[in-house]
C-alpha cells in the first residue's frame, strides 16, 4: 500500500523530469523567405523540428505535432510571450502523420495501426503504454502516412482512416477488399474486439489514389467530407509526352456523401486534366477538352475515355488544383468566439485551407505554400483559389522551402503550419 501510494505521488515528478523542453524565442527568419497575401503575414514559432506531419489543438490549446521519425511533440506560447516552447510528450519513431485529440485519448496512426495514448494536456505527457485500437492497415506501399480524423455525432465516436496505393499506379485499388487508396470508418465506443481490424471499417470512399487530408463540411458535418488527393504521376503513360506531363494531371477536391454509398473517385484508370495546350503539337488530342476533364491512362481495354466518364465508375472532383501542387492537408475555418485581432477576418467563415506540400518533378517547381478556396453552401464558390502564403522564390525548391504539411486553426483564428523538410513550425495571421 505504502509503495503503491509512494508510486503514484512520484510518477508525474518522474514524467516531469523524463519529458524535455527547449525555448525559441520569436524573430527566427524562415530558412527560404516567404509571401503572404495582403493584410497577411506569417512568422516562424519553431525550427529545426524532426519532419513535422499531422498537428492539431490539444483541449489545454497546446499544439501537437507528429515528428515523424522522433514522435509527438508540443508547443506552447512561453508565458512572457517572446517565443515558444517545445516538449517531448511521447519519443516514438514509428509514429507517420495521423494524429487526433478527445479529452485525455490521444490517437496516432503508423505504417499498419492507429494506437491511443492516455495523454494529460495540463502536463504535456501520456502514462502507460499505448494501447493499438486498430491494425491491419495495409503498411506497405508507396505512401504509408494514414490521416486521421475523429468523427463525434450524436453521442457516438468514429475515427476516419485514409490508406494510399501500393504502387504509383495500382490496379488492386480498383477492388475495395484490397484496402488501398480508400478511406474507412471505425466506431470507437463499443468494438467487439482490440484491436479492430481496419477490413472491419465501413468503408467511405474509394479510388482515391492518396486521400492524404480530409475535413468535415463546416454547414454540414455528417453528411459532407471534403478529401483532397494527389494524383498518379503518369510519366511513364503510353502517348503522353514529357511537356504534357509537366501540367498534368490535376491534383484534386473530392467531396465524398456519408449518406451515401460508397463511390470510386477513378484511381487507377482514371485522372483529371489541368492544362488542355500543355503540348499542343505532341498531345493534341486534349486541346478541346475543358480543365477538370476525366481521361482515361487506357490501363486495359474498356476502361477508357467513355468509362471514365460514366459516374458510376468515376467519381469527377468538385475542384481542380494545379498538376503536381501535391495537397496534403484541408482545414475550414470556423471562428470561435474569441478571435483576436490576429485571426483570420470573419468573412473567411466556411472556407477551406489547403497545404500544398509542393511539386518534386516539375519545371519550374510549383505550389509550396497555402491555398485559400472560397466555399459556398454546396462547395467552392468558384473554381479559382489563392495563395495565402508561399515561398517567395520557387527557383531553389524544394531545397530549403517551405514543404507545408499540417493545418490547423487556433483558437483565435490563426492558422498554424507544419513544414517537413524545412524542419519548421510557422503561423500564418492578420496584421
Ligand atoms: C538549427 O540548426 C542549425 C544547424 O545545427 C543551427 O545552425 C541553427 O542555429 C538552428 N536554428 C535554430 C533556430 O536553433
Ligand atoms: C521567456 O521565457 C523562456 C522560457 O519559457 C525563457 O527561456 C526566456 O529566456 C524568457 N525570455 C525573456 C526575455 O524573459
Ligand atoms: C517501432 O516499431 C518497431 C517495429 O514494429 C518495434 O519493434 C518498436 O518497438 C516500435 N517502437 C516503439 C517505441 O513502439
Ligand atoms: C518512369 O520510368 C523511369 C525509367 O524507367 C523510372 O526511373 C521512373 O521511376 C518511372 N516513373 C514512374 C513515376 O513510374
Ligand atoms: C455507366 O456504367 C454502369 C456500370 O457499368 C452502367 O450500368 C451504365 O449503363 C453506364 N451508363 C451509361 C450512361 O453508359
Ligand atoms: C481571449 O483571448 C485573449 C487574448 O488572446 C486572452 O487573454 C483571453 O484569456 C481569452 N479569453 C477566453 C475566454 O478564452
Ligand atoms: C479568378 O481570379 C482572377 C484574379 O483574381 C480573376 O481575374 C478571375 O476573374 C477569376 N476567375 C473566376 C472564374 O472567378
């Protein structure tokens, strides 16, 4: 009894001594300088982070970050306001991009499982060791980060999980028994088991070829997920030539009906045209179709152009993104009640920010930065989007550039910003 006791008034002394935190103040310059859209500005908050993914707002309003590679880390506005701190909360290297927050569950995904963790957000730490809630996730293959997103409605919880493609171009994912490029959902109240197989998830939305971000609508949250994807790089697709290829395909805004069956949005077979005169002389036979159109990588016979313009087999975006902008991220502001004079204006109420990891292959590069899209009731309100900040030269990229991964919205109506292979933590605000 006395040890007992002894134990529990020693464990969170010891956890206070084990975690680390380090201070930066603010006034660090962005390692390749940065433009903001007017009345905009955004500051680095940390640097030299280990590959930061997924973030998001514990309740206690710190914010934590997949380090992909070390673990989770939080950050926190040091108390007389000149910089951030940093603390280790959890050293996992296992950990890819998914990371959500309810109360004390703290949930993130690697290669094949989501694990929860008992987090306390007063004290920045976890106790005990995980618990895997979920496995079987296909853990191979090309992209392996598994987004995650908490679904609460009604009293009951869900957790959405995102799996991407085996290879670049993967015909198993036509089949969704095969789990890849698909999104599932898992409810957490009552499993029948523990683990849950993700095979046991309903499943939400398919041929999605890497369903890296996705958001509930903000005017309709059980009925509408927005998802964006990155499309297939067709380089090595019969008939397309290198210039075509540079401005294509789109990347893609998907907005999948929970209310519905399940659809295909057409990965393998099928992509989306960016620019028709991409090459004109080489690859003339796109030059009368509109942006946004569906053709076919004519992968097998009878699964070409017609096909691909049937919605049964082929879902078509709802908004086109520049070829090779490579999305990884959707939030949709919603301004809580205490904006400060630094959040986001109140007419961006509704409408959705998208991160823009940036091309690799493209001359010259482009995207490296955050989209602004304006939404209406049933989507964007038009087919343009801009920049609210990017990389002020895309020259060098990716080099040292911004590489923005996670999104998320502060309480008061700033947006926070993971970079990956700059290493950096930036907000973007109102000045
Ligand atoms: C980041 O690391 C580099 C290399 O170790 C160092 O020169 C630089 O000062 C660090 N930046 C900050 C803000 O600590
Ligand atoms: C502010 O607080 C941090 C710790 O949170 C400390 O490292 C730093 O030196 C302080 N700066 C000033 C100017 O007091
Ligand atoms: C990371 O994964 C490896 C391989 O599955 C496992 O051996 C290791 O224990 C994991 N690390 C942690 C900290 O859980
Ligand atoms: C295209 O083919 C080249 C040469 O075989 C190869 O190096 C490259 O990885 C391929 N690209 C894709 C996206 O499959
Ligand atoms: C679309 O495809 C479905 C399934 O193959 C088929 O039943 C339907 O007739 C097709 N619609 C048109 C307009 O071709
Ligand atoms: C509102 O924000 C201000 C400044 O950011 C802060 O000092 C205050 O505590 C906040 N109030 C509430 C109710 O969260
Ligand atoms: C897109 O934005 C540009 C520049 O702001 C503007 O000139 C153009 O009219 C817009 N197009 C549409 C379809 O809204």
């Amino acid at each position: 009894m006395l040890i007992l006791s002894l134990a529990l008034v020693l464990s969170p002394i010891i956890e206070a001594v084990a975690s680390t935190t380090t201070f930066q103040p603010l006034g660090i310059p962005f390692l390749n300088p940065v433009v903001t859209a007017p009345g905009f500005s955004a500051q680095v908050l940390f640097s030299n982070l280990t590959t930061p993914r997924g973030i998001t707002f514990d309740g206690a309003g710190n914010l934590l970050v997949v380090e992909r590679g070390l673990g989770v880390t939080a950050f926190t506005e040091a108390r007389n306001g000149t910089g951030w701190e940093r603390t280790i909360v959890i050293s996992n290297p296992n950990f890819t991009q998914g990371i959500q927050v309810d109360g004390n569950n703290l949930y993130v995904s690697t290669a094949g499982q989501v694990l929860l963790y008992d987090y306390n957000a007063q004290q920045k730490s976890i106790t005990g060791n995980p618990t895997t809630i979920i496995d079987d996730i296909p853990p191979d293959g090309d992209l392996t980060t598994h987004t995650l997103q908490l679904q609460k409605q009604g009293g009951t919880t869900n957790i959405l999980i995102a799996s991407g493609p085996f290879t670049n171009i993967d015909p198993t994912a036509r089949d969704p028994s095969s789990g890849r490029s698909q999104i599932r959902s898992l409810n957490l109240d009552s499993p029948q088991a523990i683990p849950q197989s993700y095979f046991d998830g309903e499943l939400i939305a398919f041929g999605i070829r890497n369903p890296a971000g996705f958001a509930f609508s903000t005017t309709s949250p059980s009925k509408i997920l927005y998802v964006v994807e990155n499309g297939a790089s067709i380089d090595n697709t019969t008939g397309l030539t290198e210039m075509f290829v540079n401005d294509n395909p789109a990347d893609e805004l998907e907005k999948v009906f929970l209310d519905l069956p399940p659809k295909t949005y057409g990965f393998p077979d099928c992509t989306t045209l960016w620019n028709p005169f991409a090459d004109p002389i080489g690859d003339p036979q796109f030059t009368k179709l509109p942006r946004g159109a569906q053709f076919s990588l004519l992968l097998e016979p009878g699964r070409g152009n017609k096909f691909c313009n049937n919605k049964t087999n082929n879902e078509p975006p709802i908004l086109s993104f520049q070829a090779h902008s490579v999305p990884l991220d959707i939030k949709f502001y919603e301004p809580q009640s205490n904006v400060s004079v630094n959040g986001f204006p109140l007419k961006f109420k509704d409408d959705a920010f998208v991160s823009f990891h940036g091309s690799f292959n493209r001359v010259p590069p482009t995207g490296y930065g955050v989209i602004h899209i304006p939404f209406g009731d049933n989507g964007p309100s038009s087919s343009n989007y801009t920049f609210i900040v990017q990389v002020a030269n895309l020259n060098p990229c990716p080099g040292q550039c911004i590489r923005p991964v996670g999104l998320a919205f502060g309480k008061d109506g700033r947006l926070f910003v993971s970079s990956d292979s700059s290493g950096e933590l930036f907000v973007v605000e109102r000045v």
